[in-house]
C-alpha cells in the first residue's frame, strides 16, 4: 500500500505502439504510480510512457494501465510504474509534493495565484539545487 499525494500536475501520456498522445492533469501520484483523469477510456493493461517535465530532471516512466473508472463525463485512470528505479520515484514524488506546497504557500502568505507550471519554475529556481538536503 502506498500513500497517495495529491497533485494537480500537468503531464503526457503517450500510448505505446500508437501516435496517440494525452496532455493531461493528474489528480494523484504514488511511489508505485499514479492517477490522472481524462476524457479518454484507456483499456487495463495498455502499456503507456508517462512523462512529468515539472520536475529537473524531467520524470518519465514506462507503465501500465491497471483500472479505469468512469467519473461524471470523463475517466480516471490509475497507472503502476513499471521499470522507474524506487529512489528516482521518491525523488520526484517528493519534488512534486514540495511544489505544490510553495504554490498553496504562495497563495496563502503572499495572495499570488500560481499555476502548477509558474510554482514549478520559481520552485526549481529558488530550491532545487538544495533539494536532497529538505527536510533531512
């Protein structure tokens, strides 16, 4: 069981063996893969790389399709990474989680509506180089 970390991330998904690709936001992520909605049914199984440029270096993962269920109008489809190495997952898991925060901090201390972009690259500019040292 892994603990899911909310995050309204962009990312892409691109259908293996197809053309197809999904500019897409996701609603969570875990050290053992991720949940985005969309307005695209994606078939269990289907194989899927998984690419988060958000975070330096820019995150990407083969994966697999494990369910889709359907929300409203749209889906939500939840992946499990496949060949991603356990260590570079909690890296970018954690980035993420730490972007999220300035952003919400941002609004909260200074009235700056960031988006998850805009908190990504002042996020990165002030922090990054820093980033293994937070919290430990």
């Amino acid at each position: 069981m892994f603990i899911r970390h909310p995050s309204s991330a962009p990312i892409q998904i691109t259908v293996h063996g197809s053309d197809q690709q999904l500019g897409l936001r996701l609603t969570d992520l875990s050290l053992g893969g991720l949940c985005y909605r969309s307005s695209d049914f994606l078939e269990p199984g289907t194989l899927v790389t998984v690419r988060i440029a958000l975070v330096q270096p820019a995150f990407e993962a083969n994966s697999r399709t494990v369910w889709c269920k359907q929300r409203d109008q749209e889906f939500d489809v939840g992946l499990v990474f496949l060949d991603a190495a356990e260590s570079y997952r909690l890296r970018m898991v954690e980035q993420i989680c730490y972007i999220e925060h300035y952003k919400n901090e941002v609004r909260q201390q200074q009235g700056r509506i960031l988006d998850s972009e805009q908190a990504a690259a002042e996020w990165i500019g002030k922090y990054a180089p820093d980033f293994p040292k937070l919290g430990r």
